[in-house]
C-alpha cells in the first residue's frame, strides 16, 4: 500500500511497518499492550472496541468450538497472528494444529 497523505498541503508516502516494528512500539510502551490494532500491508489500523454482544458472542462460539474440535487442533481466543512480515491480525478466535 503506496497511499500518498495529504496534511497542510503536503503530499508524502508514510512508512510502512512490520511486525516486529509494532511489537517494538508496543514494548516502549508507544502503542498499548494488547487488542487495539492490526498491521495491514504495513500500515496500523485501529480496531472496534469489543463491546457486550461482541463479547457474549466470541464466548459462546469459545464454547462450541473447544468442545467440537479433535484432538489435534487448538482453539485460541484473540491470539496476534503473524501472517507475514507487514501482515499482523487479531482475530477473536483462531484454530491451529
């Protein structure tokens, strides 16, 4: 993503970031710890606040997914996934082998 900004009659191109970018903001205390943001294609977008109904939703999927899943696959809530180097998500549930 190459978005030129404009801001006070200025056009310039923002840097992109990485994972590693963010998870350094975030260690010096620069972004806050946990939900709040995602990488996408190196730029930081805010996310919704998880509110009541979203919360009672994402618990009861919770529920059904840890008691439907084999074995041999995790269910996680809200893990960060890094999917590659300018690509962070934070979904609500994620299952992995």
């Amino acid at each position: 993503m190459n978005a030129v900004v404009r801001i006070d009659d200025y056009d310039f191109t923002p840097a992109l970031l990485t994972g590693e970018d963010v998870l350094a903001m975030t260690r010096a205390g620069v972004l806050p710890e946990g939900r709040g943001y995602e990488l996408i294609e190196g730029v930081l977008v805010g996310t919704a606040a998880q509110l009541g109904p979203h919360i009672r939703m994402v618990h009861a999927l919770m529920k059904k997914l840890v008691l439907a899943m084999p074995d041999e696959l995790a269910v996680s809530p809200a893990p960060s996934l890094y999917l590659s180097e300018r690509n962070v998500l934070e979904p609500d549930i994620c299952i992995f082998p």
